[in-house]
C-alpha cells in the first residue's frame, strides 16, 4: 500500500522569520587596517581622476567614518561607506569636465554615485579575508520559506552587502532587507525591527529573530517584542535577558523555529 506524501505547506503570512546576516548566516572576516588595501586601492582611484596617497587615503577613510558617527544624534549611529567615498573623490578628484584641463591627461567625465559605488566595493574585495555561507544554511532556508516568511536585519553596508548577498545565493531567500546603513542607526535600535516588521505586516509576537550577537540582535529583538534564537550562543542571562535558545547547526534550526513559532 503506497502512502500518499501529505500536501505542500502554505506559508503562514501571519508568522515571520528575521535574520542578522554576517556572523549568522555569512561567515566573513575582513581587514581594513591592512596599508597593502589603502596602495591598492589608491592606486585605482588615480584612474577615476583622484590624487590621494595610500596613507592620507586610509587616514582619511578613517577620519570620515568616525566624523559621521560622532555626528550623529543617534544612540547607536551608523554611516554609510558610499557617502564616505563620495566625499573623498569629490575633495580629491580634478578633471571631472569634458576638457580635463584642471586633471590628469585623459581624465573623463565621471557620475559621483557610480565612481564612489565602485570605489567602495573594490575596498571591500580587497580588505575581505573570509567569505562563505555556513555549512549548512541553503538547505535549512529552503525549508523553511516554504513555511514562514523571511526577512533580514542585518548592521551591514548595503554598497557591501547587496552584491554579496548575490554572490552568497542568498538574496532569493530575502525579499525584505532592512540594513543599518539604509537607516542610519544599527541595532539594537527598534526602528530597525519595526521597519521589518512592517514591511511583511506581521505582529511582534508571531516573529522570530535569529542572531549571533547579545548585545544587539538579542536586546533588539526582545525589546521589539519578538523571540531570540543565538547561533553559537550560550543560554545565559544577559542584561536579564535569556536567548529562547541556541544552536550550534544549521541542522538543528528549523525543528527550533517550528518548536518557537508553533510550525
């Protein structure tokens, strides 16, 4: 006798998943302290026209950064890096006309927002150390859309993280991307997952966040008054709040979430 396998799931459109990305489902290590990055790339800019040495370059990237942080009238500020690189190729570029008298020979005509796009990913192609998916993510979030919803909060730069969430494979399990940079604050700041939560129309109390950070990902999650899973996190208090697990596989989630969400 041939049992019959049961029917599909629909997606509960009431019942949501969040993710942080880097650290929780991207395993990624970079370094921008590296003076070979600053030459490298200093040396690229000379082809868009700007006249920056790799140390004034590396200081000057630094200094912006921190500039529009302190700035900021936000409890947990974030920049965005493309603003950054627009500001130094505006201040460091000559022969931005048709003529290029005032710049280098054969100097063009260049878009600000693309030089600076360009400029901010090659600097991050440079200074990336390490770049993969967790073993074992692709499968666990096929499984898992086809039961929730799913959403990323992610403190990340979308100049960065939306080529890379291509490259990851993974930007066909995220219609819904709310990151940091877009905003100006980083988590664990509520309009983040308010944002989130908004977009999918969903309640706090039907969503789910998984992360990998206490500090941020548990405490906003908890305050915006959605559940907390931690990867590779302990069970301990923290700040008075406990994750509603943890996990070490990405095997072992989706039994987690279906457990949380009541799947």
């Amino acid at each position: 006798m041939t049992i019959p396998e049961a029917p599909p799931r629909l997606v509960d459109p009431r019942r949501a998943l969040f993710f942080d990305l880097y650290g929780t489902l991207l395993d990624i290590r970079t370094d921008e302290d590296d003076p070979w990055v600053y030459a490298t790339l200093a040396r690229s800019l000379a082809y868009l026209g700007a006249a920056i040495g790799p140390e004034e370059l590396q200081r000057e990237y630094k200094n912006r950064v921190r500039s529009h942080l302190e700035r900021s009238p936000e409890q947990f500020p974030e920049v965005d890096v493309h603003v950054v690189f627009q500001e130094i190729l505006s201040e460091h570029t000559r022969g931005r006309n048709s003529s290029g008298a005032d710049g280098p020979p054969g100097a063009q005509p260049g878009d600000d927002a693309t030089d600076a796009r360009a400029a901010a990913v090659f600097f991050r192609s440079l200074s990336r150390r390490q770049f993969a998916a967790f073993t074992g993510v692709h499968p666990v979030l096929e499984r898992l859309r086809t039961k929730y919803r799913l959403g990323l909060i992610s403190d990340a730069q979308w100049v960065f993280t939306e080529p890379e969430l291509a490259m990851a494979d993974l930007d066909r399990f995220f219609p819904v991307r709310v990151l940091s940079s877009r905003i100006g604050v980083k988590k664990p700041d509520l309009r983040l997952f308010a944002q989130a939560m908004s977009a999918l129309g969903v309640a706090p109390e039907s969503c789910l966040y998984v992360g990998d950070n206490p500090p941020r990902d548990l405490v906003g999650a908890r305050n915006a008054g959605m559940r907390c899973v931690l990867f590779r996190g302990q069970n301990v208090s923290y700040n008075g709040l406990r994750p509603d697990a943890c996990f070490d596989a990405y095997a072992d989630l989706e039994a987690i979430v279906d457990r949380l969400l009541g799947g």
